[in-house]
C-alpha cells in the first residue's frame, strides 16, 4: 500500500465510529445475507415442479429465473451505493422484506394450484423474478458494508468477507436441503420454512437497530469524509483497483460457470453413464466442490491472512491446475478429488477478489465496489450455461478448455495488481 493512501485507497483503520461494530451486527448482516440465498435456492428448486403443476410452458419458468438473475445484474450497484449512502441497515431490512414477501408469495401459488393458474405466471414474475432479485441484489452489498466496518485490518476485512462467502455456499445447501427434506410434505413446505427464517431476519435486523452502522449521509468514515458522488456513470469502476478486482472476479466465476454448465454432460459421455449414475455423479461433484469451496472461505482463509491479491494469485493457479487435470479422462475418484480442490481454489479466488475491490476503495464506496462484483457475479451464471452447453456441442473438452483461458485472465489480472 502507498504510504499517503489517496481517496481511491483505503488503509483500514480503528479510528471513527464506523469501526468495531459489534460482533452482533455481524452476525445479524450474515444471518440476513444467509435467510436470502436460502430463499434464492428453496424458491429455484420449487419452480420446475410448479409450472408443470400450473401447466406453465418451460420457457415461462426459464423467464422468471432469467429475471431474478437480470434484477440482481442490473440493481446490485443501485442497492449499494443506496447502502453507502444511508447505511446498511435500511438495505438490509428491504432485502429480507422483498426476500420473506417475495417467497410467500411463491407459497402461496403453490398453495393455490392451477385454479388460478391465469395469474400465477404474473404473480411468479413479480414474487420470485423481482421480489426475489431484488433481495439477493441487497442483501450481498448491504451485508459487507457492515463486515467491513468491523474490521480493523486488512486480514480481518478479507477475513469477513471470506465469511460472507462462505455464508453465500452454506445457504446453497441449507436451500437444497429444505427443498429435498420437506417436499415430501407438499411444495410448499420448504417455501414457506423460508419465509419463517426471513421474518426471523427482519427481526433481528430491527432489534440490532444503530449496531449495525455504516456511514450516513454527509458523515464521516474512518479515513475522513464519504468521497463525492462521481459524475460518471461507472462508479467504482473509475478506480484501477476495483477494475482489475472485478474483472478477475468475473473471470473466476465465468470459470466456474462454464465447468457447472458442461459437467453433466462431460461425466455421462466419458464414463458412459445412464441418467440416474450420472445425475448421482453430477451431484456429487457439485457437493464436494461446494464444500470445498465453503471451508476455505469459512476456515482456511481467515486463517491464512493473505493479502487479497495473493489470495486471487494462488486461487487462480491451482483452479487452473485442477482444470487441466479435469480435461484428462482420469478414473472418478480422481475426478472427486479434482472437484474439491478446484471448488476450494475458486472459493479462495472469490474471496481474494471481492477483498481486492473493497480494500480499493475508502469506506464511503464500500456497498458501490461490493454491488459491481455482485452484478458481475450474477452475470456470470447467465452467460455461462449458454456458452457452455453451445460450446460442449462443438467439442466435449471446449467448455473446460475456455474455464482455462479465462481463468487465465484472472492469474494475470493478480500478477499485475497490486501485492
């Protein structure tokens, strides 16, 4: 870091109220960035059922989800900068809001079968397409303002936003496993279990009331006052730092797209499986990497202390390790273990370049820089499945080969970015 740190820079401090925000409020931002990807997957993994239940075309149920995915794209900068200006808690409380009405309204189609089969596409647009988006859109920016308020030093930054990630794959798999557990019970079972944690969330987020901190208009964070707003329309992107950070993230996460988006059709043409070992295999490889993912970013990382450059630098060279193991038709246990090494290298990439944008920055952009990675992110996984199956129908290896070459662009992003 530059001994004078100019705006675009920012030195943590424990100076300044925004500071040392209580372990609670980290919690309660964690909690609520949590309650909303579980609603985000529980509400996904409900809806094929549901139109077909309703009679819905499958492009119908393609829409509402290409909506969600568009909403987070195109407000997470919006919920950010929203986030910088007037404090993390009032975007907070709107996410778990949006998040709780949005899925009780996903319930309640469910609940209402096809008698009303008229309105429930337009009711599903709204509730899982909007309400849905906008509060994944929120949550993730809102969320690591708070995080970075409470840290005193660089590693500690790098080490709650790690958490977040971490978070973010836990409720990945909480999601899925209320889907999977009480369905059995009826659809909207798992639904409604959601809506139960969101209310929790709005709760708790209310009750940590000022705790939850973050800067308010006109006032001032530990490196001095919020900067201006730019005049410009790129934000955050105007600063070096945040657009090497952004641009390796994306990188990392189309990457990660592009194997998730081919590897049901990779394991069952190379090992000549049938549908039902192949989906089995199929979800087995996600676990693992999920989990591999998950630990890193929850244990490994905060332990490390790495810089977040060095992070993205190691994170990206041992995905692309993995990647050119996984391009090999080696045995499946092999593959397994490909798997978990490459989810936890992505979840180290991940967590390395969301700390390289926000240690970028002072702590007046902190929800801006948070909200283009997020948007960047989300861009990723839909464009991703469309590059990957196009390109698997030319050449089985190509969308692997291309998970190299842009995960090659993030390795070099890192070498020429900062330490």
């Amino acid at each position: 870091m530059p001994p004078s740190p100019t705006p675009s820079v920012a030195v943590p401090s424990t100076a300044g109220p925004a500071v040392g925000t209580p372990r609670a409020a980290a919690a309660a931002a964690l909690l609520a960035l949590g309650a909303v990807g579980v609603a985000q997957v529980a509400t996904a993994a409900v809806l094929p059922a549901l139109s077909r239940q309703l009679g819905l075309a499958d492009w119908q149920a393609g829409a509402v989800t290409s909506l969600s995915a568009a909403v987070v794209v195109l407000s997470s900068p919006w919920w950010g900068r929203r986030a910088d200006r007037r404090g993390p808690r009032p975007v907070l409380l709107a996410a778990v809001l949006a998040g709780a009405l949005g899925a009780g309204v996903v319930a309640a189609v469910l609940a209402a079968g096809p008698s009303h089969a008229g309105w429930a596409w337009l009711l599903l647009l709204l509730a899982r397409g909007l309400g849905i988006g906008a509060a994944v859109a929120a949550a993730g920016p809102a969320a690591q303002v708070v995080l970075v308020a409470r840290s005193r030093t660089e590693a500690e930054r790098v080490g709650w936003i790690a958490r977040a990630g971490a978070v973010r794959g836990l409720a990945t798999a909480v999601g899925a496993g209320l889907a999977a557990a009480l369905a059995g019970l009826g659809t909207a079972v798992p639904v409604l279990a959601t809506v139960v944690l969101l209310v929790g969330a709005v709760v708790v987020v209310l009750a940590c009331g000022r705790r939850l901190g973050g800067l308010t208009p006109g006032s001032a964070g530990p490196d001095g006052p919020a900067p201006a707003r730019r005049a410009d329309l790129l934000g955050g992107l105007a600063v070096p730092g945040v657009r090497a950070a952004v641009v390796a993230s994306v990188a990392v996460f189309l990457a990660l797209a592009l194997v998730q988006g081919s590897v049901g059709f990779l394991v069952q043409d190379r090992y000549d499986l049938g549908p039902a070992p192949a989906t089995a295999l199929t979800g087995g490889l996600l676990l693992v990497a999920g989990l591999g993912s998950m630990l890193t970013q929850g244990l490994l990382v905060p332990r490390l202390r790495w810089a977040p450059w060095r992070l993205v630098r190691v994170g990206s060279a041992v995905a692309l390790a993995a990647l050119a193991v996984y391009l090999a038709p080696v045995p499946v246990p092999v593959l397994v273990a490909v798997a978990a090494v490459f989810g936890a290298a992505v979840g180290g990439a991940a967590a390395g370049c969301t700390s390289a944008a926000s240690v970028a920055v002072g702590p007046g952009s902190q929800g801006d820089v948070a909200g283009l990675v997020n948007a960047g992110n989300a861009a990723t996984f839909v464009l991703g499945p469309l590059v990957a199956t196009s390109a698997y129908g030319v050449l089985p290896v190509l969308p692997a080969v291309l998970a190299v070459v842009v995960g090659a662009v993030a390795l070099v992003a890192a070498a020429r970015s900062g330490r």
